[in-house]
C-alpha cells in the first residue's frame, strides 16, 4: 500500500504563504544542498497529488523551467483534486507538458480518493501544493508523512498550514536535516 507523504514549505511561525498568497520569501534561503534534498524527495514519488490552483500556476512553469527541480515535477505523474470535471492545460504544446496534460482528476470525496490511491500499485503520493489542500489533507487525518521544509523567515501573518484541525495532532519526529542557507526539513509520521 502507498504511504501519503506531504512535503510543504513553510515560514518559522506555521505559514506556508503569505496574506496573499506570497511565496517570494522562500527564495533567499534557498541553497544548492537544499534544493537537491527537495529533488530526491520528489524523485521518490510515484504520483505528484495537488490541488487545482497549485496545479494551474505549475503547469505554466515547470514545463519550460530548467531548474534542477523541473525533471521529476514534469516526469512524475499527477492527480489534481478539484470540484471540476476537466482541466485544460495552458501549455498542452511544450514537450515536457505531458504528465500535466494526463494529470488524472480526482473530484469526489478527498478521503475516498487518496485511499484509492493509496490501494494503487507503486511508490509514495507527494501531496504538495496548495494550503487549502494541505490543511485538508492533515484535517482528516490522510497524511502518513509530513516533510515540513522549515525556512529561517518569521511572515507574521499568512496562509497556516496546520489549521481548524478537530483535535491535537501529535507527531513523532523521524528526521532532521538541516542545510547550510539555514533551512531545516523535519520529517515526522502520525504518533
């Protein structure tokens, strides 16, 4: 059976964007050794699962991107979870566009949806991507493994990642690495 792993990025003080959505605050503390521990994450994945607003900003990216991450974010297949029946790509034409255009939709119940691909042979689900997604996916208790990248920024206000949960979620610490820019990544799985 699949594990779910969700690998987030977020601020000191809980938030993985700003007020409005901001991301520009990860980028100065961004280093090579970082970046290639976040490849390997996703290069373990065998489905990429995210929600629709993540999936359409990414999809206009990292088809054309060069970045050390664009590989495996092009390459890995996907599942969108969204309230539509279709998407429609907006860079169906580029090459490395064909694992976003054959994204697999997933629109009924979330915790029915990620058990069934959790039954499906292959390796982990990386859930990244969209707070709203995130909060919903910890909510209800899906995640077997959170991959907090924690970046040395304090934002003050913003997006939580861990929000209007029902009860107390304990966590047990797996891992920890931590990178020269500062940036820590805390590995924990369900106490």
């Amino acid at each position: 059976m699949r594990r779910l792993v969700l690998k987030m990025s977020m601020s000191l003080d809980g938030f993985v964007a700003g007020p409005n959505g901001e991301l520009d605050w990860m980028i100065p503390s961004r280093d090579e050794n970082g970046k290639a521990y976040i490849a390997e994450t996703l290069w373990q994945a065998g489905l990429h699962a995210m929600g629709s607003r993540s999936y359409f900003a990414w999809a206009g990216y990292w088809p054309a991107s060069t970045d050390l991450l664009a590989a495996p974010m092009n390459d890995i297949p996907k599942v969108v979870f969204t309230r539509q029946r279709s998407l429609s790509l907006p860079v169906a034409n580029h090459p490395n566009a064909a694992s976003w255009a054959e994204a697999q939709i997933a629109n009924g119940d979330l915790a029915t949806e990620i058990e069934r691909l959790k039954q499906q042979p292959g390796r982990d689900i990386l859930a990244h991507g969209g707070a709203g997604f995130a909060q919903s996916l910890a909510r209800l208790g899906l995640i077997d493994e959170y991959r907090l990248v924690v970046h040395p920024v304090a934002l003050g206000a913003g997006l939580p990642l861990l929000a209007d949960l029902p009860a107390p979620l304990h966590l047990k610490l797996m891992s920890t690495s931590i990178f020269g820019s500062g940036v820590a990544v805390h590995v924990y799985q369900p106490a």
